[in-house]
C-alpha cells in the first residue's frame, strides 16, 4: 500500500482518510472561568477536551469518554480531587495533573502519593500548563513503549513471554491473536484501518490476498477473550479500530 503525501493511504480499489484522532484532555474545576479558559486553549493546540465542574461528573467522565489525560482540581464540590484521583487510580494509569493553590501544600502531597503525576499552584500561567502537558505526555508515550507489561484495566499483556492475564487468570490466545493485539497495543491508543491491521499482523506479501474481513473476525474472536475488558477494543466507524489503555 502507498502513502498518499495529503494523507491518504491508496491501493488498488479505494483510498482510505486516515483521521490522526487528538488525545483527549478531561478537565474537572469548578471555577467556570478557569474551565472555559483552558479548554479553549486545549482546544486550539487540537485536543478534544470534556470538561466537568464537580467530582462526581468528572469521575463519570473518566470512565465513559476513556481520556489520555486529566486536569483535576482539588477543591471540587460532591467529591474532591483527591477521592477523584483516588478511585481513578483503581483501574486506570491515565496521567493526572493536579490543579492546587498554595495553601493546599498538605493535600497537594497527599494527591502525589496517590498517583497524580504532577501538578500546577493557582494561579498558573497557560503556557507552563500547555507544556507540562506535552511533557507529560511525551514521558506517558516513552513509557508505554519501553514496557515489557502493559497494564490496562483487569488486563495484563507480557510482551516478553507472550503471556495475556485477565484478572490474574491467563488468557488463551492464538500467536496471531497475540500479535493482533500487540499491535493495536504498540499503536498507544491511535486508530489503525484493517488494510495496516492486515500489513502488520499479516505481512505486506500476504496482506493483498486477505480479506479485510478477517480482521473483524480476529477482533471478535479477542473481545470475547478479553472479557470485562472487551470494549478497550474500540471500533472506528469507517476507518478501523483502536485499543484504549487508560
């Protein structure tokens, strides 16, 4: 298959648009200024951005939309920020970033030890936050693709011994399944069509010769497999699928 130079992917019967899907960013504060601020800025640099103005909306949030990052105040009405990052962290390593004011030094440690991976003192400057999240970021995909075990949810894939563990309980996989999965893991959260599904899993030599549909029966086949975890396996209309790791 060849790279069309305006982003297209071509072969010989029809092109795909390959949609390069932002991260998305879940803002939880209840200062409506500061909310509306931020995500207009998020916004502009082409994130998707959710936004919530308590702790309860905001933990809802964070299970239904499956953000790559979350700004988290610590004062929140309904729940805190810290029983937010609290029970986030439960199931999900998705990066959080504290929002505090200087008087909440205590809490703001407390919220470290909890897992928030960093966080900015009231009153902050756009700029810095912006770039703390591109670093944050940036450490969060480094991670990912050194990790010889990804974690996502109940779920646990050893990359090394081709092991996949739900609820600590293993997982029978085919090799191909095995290397289905290590793919869209490989791909950290980003949309892949069947045609690359098919290139990568397959092989170039053997991918024109198989029908696209095999990959919706090797994803059927692994959702079912996947359990409690099956719907990480996330379906792309029109363009293919992705795996959500937070």
């Amino acid at each position: 298959m060849d790279s069309h130079p305006l982003g297209l992917f071509l072969d010989s019967k029809k092109y795909y648009s390959i949609t390069m899907l932002k991260e998305k960013v879940l803002i939880v504060e209840d200062e409506k200024e500061i909310s509306k601020l931020l995500k207009y800025n998020l916004e502009k640099e082409g994130y998707q951005v959710f936004a919530a103005t308590d702790g309860e909306a905001g933990l809802a949030l964070a299970k239904s939309k499956h953000p790559d990052m979350i700004i988290l105040d610590l004062m929140l009405p309904k729940l805190s920020g810290i029983e937010v990052c609290k029970m986030i962290r439960k199931d999900s390593q998705v990066p959080i970033i504290m929002l505090t004011a200087k008087k909440e030094e205590t809490d703001r440690v407390l919220g470290l030890e909890l897992g928030a991976d960093d966080y900015v003192t009231k009153p902050f400057s756009v700029r810095e936050l912006l770039a703390r999240i591109k670093s944050l970021f940036r450490r969060s995909k480094e991670k990912t693709s050194d990790a010889k075990v990804v974690r996502a949810g109940k779920l646990e894939v050893d990359l090394e011994r081709y092991e996949v563990k739900l609820a600590d309980k293993l997982v029978e996989l085919s090799s191909k399944e095995f290397t289905f999965l290590k793919v869209l893991l490989s791909a950290q959260g980003k949309v892949l069509t069947r045609d690359q599904l098919l290139e990568s899993v397959w092989g170039y030599d053997q991918a024109s010769e198989i029908d696209t549909r095999t990959v919706d029966q090797h994803v059927a086949r692994l959702r079912v497999k996947l359990g409690s975890e099956a719907s990480r396996l996330a379906t792309v209309k029109n363009i293919g699928y992705k795996f959500k790791i937070n």
